[in-house]
C-alpha cells in the first residue's frame, strides 16, 4: 500500500522560508509524477509545484515562480518543496501528490501559516 506523509510545515514570518518533505512507502511505478498542492481556508485546493520522475521537468504556480523550488530523491523516495520568500497568501495546507498513471496518491497535508 502506497502512502505519503509529509513533514516540515508550521509558524513562520513573511519573508522567511521553509522546506517541505515528503515520504513515500510502497511499491510505485518507477515512471510517476510528483507534485505539492495546496488549500487555503475557504479555497479549493490548487496545484503549487510539480516535477517528473526524472526531475527533467518542473512545473510551478504563477503565484510561487521564483520562490518555491521542488525537488526529489528517488533513491530515498523523497520529494521536497523549499519555499522562500513567504507571504501570508501562502498560509494554507500543503498536500504531497504522487501520479504513477494507475492511481492518483495523496498525503494528510502540513499546515504552513505565514504571519505578517
């Protein structure tokens, strides 16, 4: 059985930075697609970043381009989001995603809350 759980969320200042983790356990198809979405209270729920199994293309938000970064590890079965430039617009849960083109895998979400 496939899980994500993710790691790294909480209180910060506008303007400062964290990094999201998230790991995976399970058998997964070595071709996927990985991505963090996230949802703001009141929102639905929007793609922030994603990156291929050969991290050869990456895809971001207008409203994160140039801020967040997505990275992975397929030796660890890893996958980050390092956000900089925080703004309280990016408070909201981040959710880890996982496509292998059979099944669509999401994580339980960390909660990044940006404070002004």
């Amino acid at each position: 059985q496939v899980q994500l759980v993710e790691s790294g969320g909480g209180l910060v200042q506008a303007g400062g930075s964290l990094r999201l983790s998230c790991a995976v356990s399970g058998s997964i198809f070595s071709f996927n697609v990985m991505g963090w979405y996230r949802q703001a209270p009141g929102k639905q729920r929007e793609l922030a970043a994603v990156i291929s199994s050969g991290s050869s293309l990456v895809s971001y938000a207008d409203s994160v381009k140039g801020r967040f970064t997505i990275s992975r590890d397929n030796a660890k079965k890893m996958v980050y989001l390092q956000m900089n430039s925080l703004k309280p617009e990016d408070t909201a849960v981040y959710y880890c995603n996982l496509n292998d083109g059979r099944m669509n895998y999401w994580g339980k979400g960390t909660l990044v809350t940006v404070s002004s």
